[in-house]
C-alpha cells in the first residue's frame, strides 16, 4: 500500500495570486461557472458543518439564490434557545457540588456541538460571535452567565448589530470578564471601553483617540454582576457618573445605551467597514477585497445595521461562488472533526452518544479550539494560525479517531455504504467510487498521483483478483471499513485541511 503523500506545508497552503474582481450581483450559473454539487457543497461548507448527500441533491434542484435565503432565513427564524433547568441557578443552588457545575457546562458544549451536526447554520454563525464578543468561562465562572451569553449569541446571530452590541455590554459574562461590573463614577474601568471600539465595532486605532476611552468608560458606569454569587446583573445608578462626557467631539451626559448609539451614529463607516471586513474574512477568504466591503459596508449602513441583508448579499453572490474560494480557507479544529461525522449522515438524536462529544471536545481542545475558552479577548487567530508542525499530524489523527467512532456505530456504517451506492449508481469500480467519495470529501478532485494512491486505499487489502475478476461489489461486508480507510488517507491530505 503507498506510503502517505508527503505535504510541502510551507507551498501546500500559499495564498497564490490575488482573487479575481467579480461582483457581489447575484449568482448566475453559467457553462464557466456552473452550478454543481462542488459549489452547493461550498456554500453548506462555509455557512455550516458540511451537507449530507441528500442536501447536496436537493440544493441542485433549486436556483443559488433561493437555496440562500431558504439557509438564511430558516436559521435566522428560529426561536430562541429554550433554557435549561439551571439556567438562572446561583452560586447557592449548585451548594458547592462542583460535579454539578461541570456536568451543566458540559450539556451546553454538547448542546452547541449537536446543533452544529444537525442544524449547521446558525450554530455556526452564533459561533462566529463567540469569536468576536469575547469571552472566557473560566474568568467569569458562573454557569448561569454562561448561559445568558449563550443565548445572546443565539438570539442575534442575524439580528440587529447595534442592538446586538447594546445588549452585549450589559451582558453578566461581559461585564465580569472586562470588569464592566467594577466601572464607576470616580474609578472608571477603561476595559470594557476599549475593547468595545478596538475589537468589537470600530477596529484598532479607527475612529477614536485614547480620550474617547476614557470617556466612554465614565459613560458606561454602573452596571453590576457578581460572579462570586452568580446572581443576575442590575444597573446601579449611586455608582454612575451623571456628569457630562464628550464622546467623539460631542458633548452631553451620555448613558450606557447614549454612548453605545454613538458609536453607530459618529462612526458608521467605521463599523460597518470593520464588521463586513470581519465576516468576509471568516466567510469568504482570509484577505479582504476593498470593493466587496465597500458594498457590503453600504448594504450595512443602509439596513439601519441589520445583518441578514449583509450575509444574503454575500452568500448570493457572484464572488461568493468564484472557483478560487471553493477550497480556499483553512478548517478550524470543528470544521475539521465534526463534518467526518456530518459525511457519515450522523444525526446526534440517533447516533452520538454523550461520550462522542467528550471526545471531540478533548481532541479540539487538543488542537487548540475549546467551546466557551478562547485564548484572549482577541479570540481564535484562525486561518493560518491553527496549523503548525505539531498541531498538522494531530489533525490527521483526530479526524481518523472521529471515523473509527462512526464505524463502532452499525447504521453509521451502513450510511457510508449508501453514500457510496448513491454518488455510483451501485458501481463495482474501485475507480470511479474512489473519485466521487474524494470529491465528496474535499469538494475536488486529486492529481493523478495521488487519485491513484486513493484508489490503492480504497481496495484497502481486498486481494486485487477480487476486482478484476467483477465479484467485489459494494454489498460486501468490508467496504465501510474500505470507506474508512481512504477517509484516512484522505485525512493526511493539504486538500482535507482546505474548506
């Protein structure tokens, strides 16, 4: 059997030549640009976890753009997530039983981590937040706030951005973690002040001076949270500065929800350039191209901040779908584990145990990406920065433990000899359903070199008599264990790190 491909890291993820200048008007298939299971299969990819089979099928059926709104709206009309027993629990309830306190964090990890096998879009997008409004449980401590910001994330995943920033602000996990909750007239804490220009609206340096922190900080005074008795927060008005406060050149007595507006009505470029710029990095390609965020920057604004007419613009458009960004940007730890098991057509209400997600919990804490533990206020560098020489055989092997996982389960296994029949019409060709699960899986195809390393993988040590005297079929009783070991050939691949 061959050896494994060798990986050039340093050319294997170069970033080539600049993108091609295309629009953001609507997508329109075309002979060049066509729209095939490599672009549906894109489009799941960046917006979720991955598509099963049966969604890239059905996503053919429909027109690009109508397929976005039915992912966006869908995701975006769902109701707010329904809390727990212990959503509002003290410090007192849990009465120092810290198995407890453990056992809830990891129902909500798990919680999170099922909705992004099964749901997709807005798990992932609440994510993304999670990456912007920083914060970090074990600052903060109290499940009950864990919770809350949660749900916030939740619940304005496609909401308003502005009220989305004023809510955030006031936020338990918030002021805990940027000691909002110690900000007060005569002591004013600057955190929470700079962070909410430098990293949550504005970017470093863009739009205001170290004065505006200042005053910023007196504005936000008085709101309180005590993580020691994880009680819930209040606005305490002895501890405000009622005096006036010049915020961006203008003067008056603003407020906590006053100096948050300012921010939108003093400085909209400002934030409209730095969000969009942020979500088409994440999104789209880790560099910016001006002229797309000068359009949705514009699409911001003019929404009064609304952020679903932004993502609809950009998940619609012709840029979007441009060949280049099909298999362009580096995989996180989760989009590395958690779409093995979306491919295996794993559902968490029927197929994964509890004990599934502590794995894949450990394995991409492991690989640097943990569920409510960021490593700063400045969040996961992302791109380029989850692999390097230690963290690239981690992945190979973590994503090969979550496919032996899936093979412990029989129906898992059964649903990969499905897939197999489905993209083949029932092929006996080791060949062409070595081709079409590649491309199923890294949404292209392999030089020859390595097709063909591919297909030795596949027949795995089915003698090659059995192939070329047409008894191997895909009814055989080895072929998910066949699936699996491409799947780990596949695993070691620069294209398999490539979303």
């Amino acid at each position: 059997m061959p050896a494994p491909v060798h990986i050039d890291f340093e050319n294997a993820f170069a970033p080539g030549a600049s993108v091609l200048i295309d629009s953001l008007d609507p997508y329109v298939p075309s002979l060049a640009k066509p729209w095939n299971s490599r672009r549906v299969a894109h489009l799941y990819r960046r917006l979720g976890f991955g598509a099963t089979r049966q969604q890239i099928e059905q996503g053919l059926q429909m027109d690009p753009s109508d397929l976005v709104d039915q992912l966006l709206d869908a995701a975006a009309a769902l109701p707010p997530p329904a809390p727990p027993a212990w959503a509002n629990w003290t410090t007192a309830t849990y009465a120092g039983n810290n198995a407890l306190v453990d056992a809830h964090r990891q129902e909500l990890r798990n919680r999170w981590y099922s909705d992004m096998l099964d749901e997709g879009v807005r798990a992932k997008m609440a994510f993304f937040w999670h990456n912007h409004f920083v914060t970090e449980l074990l600052v903060y401590g109290c499940n009950a706030y864990m919770w809350s910001y949660y749900a916030l994330l939740h619940q304005y995943a496609f909401g308003n951005f502005r009220d989305f920033v004023l809510e955030m602000g006031k936020n338990p996990a918030m002021l805990v973690y940027l000691n909002g909750n110690v900000n007060e007239a005569g002591e004013p804490n600057e955190n929470y002040a700079r962070e909410l220009m430098e990293l949550f609206t504005m970017g470093e340096g863009n739009g205001y001076t170290q004065f505006d922190v200042v005053e910023m900080a007196r504005s936000l005074t008085g709101w309180k949270a005590s993580f020691n008795d994880c009680t819930p927060p209040f606005f305490d008005p002895g501890k405000f500065d009622n005096n006036p406060k010049t915020l961006f050149g203008v003067t008056g007595n603003f407020d906590f929800t006053s100096a948050h507006q300012s921010i939108f009505s003093e400085r909209p470029v400002q934030v409209s350039r730095f969000i969009t710029g942020k979500i088409y990095r994440h999104f789209v390609f880790e560099q910016e191209e001006s002229y797309v965020i000068n359009d949705l920057s514009a699409t911001f604004r003019d929404n009064n901040w609304e952020l679903l007419p932004v993502l609809k613009q950009l998940f619609k458009s012709e840029h979007f779908f441009e060949e280049r960004f099909l298999t362009a940007r580096m995989k996180s730890p989760l989009e590395t584990l958690i779409p093995v098991l979306k491919i295996a057509g794993a559902s968490s209400t029927v197929h994964v145990p509890p004990a599934w997600w502590n794995d894949i919990a450990f394995w991409s804490d492991r690989l640097g990406q943990v569920i409510f533990g960021p490593p700063n206020v400045a969040g996961w560098p992302e791109h380029r920065s989850w692999i390097n020489e230690s963290t690239l055989v981690s992945r190979w092997n973590y994503a090969a433990l979550v496919s032996a996982l899936v093979l412990q389960n029989a129906a898992l296994r059964e649903n990969l000899r499905d897939l197999a029949i489905a993209l083949t019409g029932n092929s006996k060709d080791p060949a062409l359903i070595t081709a079409a699960l590649v491309e199923f899986v890294l949404g292209q195809a392999l030089d020859p070199i390595y097709s063909h390393a591919a297909v030795e993988y596949f027949k795995a040590s089915i003698p090659e008599g059995y192939f070329t005297d047409g008894s191997w079929n895909l009814s055989w009783d080895e072929v998910p264990y066949q699936i699996d070991n491409l799947w780990k050939y596949l695993f070691k691949l620069p294209e398999f790190q490539l979303n």
